[in-house]
C-alpha cells in the first residue's frame, strides 16, 4: 500500500455516503473545456469514484488513481461496466504515462497534496493544451441545520479551521506558470438523504478528526441528536470548480 499523510482506510464505508457533484457545475467545465466523449482523462485521488462515474457515463475513457486500497475497492465496484482503468498512485506521482490524457481531474483530493509537484505530475501526463480541473462539494454554511452543525463543531474543535478546501485554489495555479489564467464555475442543488447515512458520512470528515481529537465520535453523536427522531434530512450544496488549460 502507498503510504500517504491522509489515511482513508477506515473511512472508506462512510467517505462513500457523501454527496455527488453537481450534473450542472460538471457540464459547464465540460462545455467550457470543449472536451468530446471519448476523450481519455484522469481522475487523481479518485476515492470511491464520486468524480470517476459521472465522468464514465459521460462517456470519456476515465484513468483513475487512488492510493487508498479501502477507497479504490469501492470505486471500483461503484464504477463496474463503465470500464475505468484504475490503478494506485497519487497526485504527485500517478505511475500514469507522458502526454496520456487530456484532462486531469482532482474531485475533492487538491487539499491532500503538494500542489505544486501535483500540477508538475499533471502537466507531465497531460497531452499539449490539455486541462486541469479540481472542485469540492461545500455545504451552505448559513442554512439551519449547517448552522446547527457549525455550533457542535466548534464546541469541539473550538478554533476549527477547514483548511485548503474552503480556499480558492486560483494563486497556487496560475503562480505555478504551466497554466492560463484560471476559470470557475459552481452548481447548487439539494441532496435529500436518509437522516442515518448524513450522520454515518459525517465519520468520513478526516479534517474534523484531526482537529476534535479523541472527542470525535462525541462529536458525531452530538450532530446525530441534531436529527434524532427525523427520517430524512435535506443539504444544500454547491459544487465549486475551478479549472486552466495547460501552456
């Protein structure tokens, strides 16, 4: 197994009930990024394949790379009959040929890396011209029930910070120098789910973790009895993309 800082393994099961991306956030990239299906592109830190099936289905020829065995084994299960090559690697170093793909995606894993050796290994695998995209699901942090959650959050993590995934990515690209001024695009929509798997997804939240320490599972409950006695519960999001083409 590669050995990497974040270790999934044993939030793979609950990593996997999280939110899908926004249909209308991943169609503006595509159009804008003028990328046919068919196309060969590669999904980096591909987890359970949230960002690696909705691009199968679009038809491209989805590379996807996964450090984590636990994770790797869902999405490769998640994406059975779309015919996705995955194989394990990181963003840094992919194991992926040169100029092989023409669009390098990073779903929710461009926090979990040295961006700047990511996008070094992602210009070394994409063709002439190629794209870079990555993109996180973010909750709407001023609807009630965020709110609610926000409150248990700090009664537990009380300077809790959430990190490079709640920044815009846009200076560590474009002060890389193989890129183009960078795009952005976002989709809201509603994710209405069990109130259960919402608790359960919470247990994938590796940064929360960290920064509650030995009180985690306190504090998973503590968001459970937010929703106790309810049968589902209904999440704002809004998929946030930011993306360049390759000089």
């Amino acid at each position: 197994m590669i050995r990497v800082e974040w270790d999934y393994t044993d939030l793979a099961a609950a990593y996997d009930k999280r939110a899908d991306y926004s249909d209308q956030a991943l169609d503006r990239m595509l159009r804008a990024m003028a990328l046919a299906p068919g196309r060969p592109v590669a999904d980096l830190g591909a987890g359970t394949g949230k960002l690696t099936v909705p691009l199968a289905r679009r038809g491209y020829r989805v590379f996807a790379v996964e450090p984590n065995d636990a994770m790797r084994g869902f999405g490769i299960r998640n994406s059975e009959g779309f015919g996705v090559q995955w194989s394990q690697g990181t963003g840094e170093a992919t194991g992926l040929g040169d100029a092989g793909v023409q669009a390098v995606f990073f779903g929710s894993s461009f926090n979990v890396v040295d961006q700047q050796a990511a996008l070094d290994e992602t210009l070394r695998i994409l063709t002439p011209g190629g794209w870079f995209a990555c993109m996180w699901n973010h909750r709407d942090l001023d609807e009630p029930l965020q709110v609610a959650v926000e409150e248990v959050i700090r009664r537990f993590a009380h300077s809790y910070d959430y990190g490079e995934r709640r920044r815009d990515p846009s200076g560590h690209v474009e002060s890389h120098g193989g890129f183009h001024p960078v795009q952005h695009v976002e989709g809201r929509f509603d994710v209405t789910m069990p109130a259960a798997e919402w608790v359960e997804a919470w247990r994938s939240h590796a940064t929360l973790a960290r920064q509650t320490g030995g009180r985690f599972d306190e504090a998973i409950s503590a968001i459970g009895g937010i929703v106790a006695g309810r049968e589902l519960v209904t999440v704002p999001y809004a998929t946030r993309i930011w993306f360049a083409r390759a000089r």
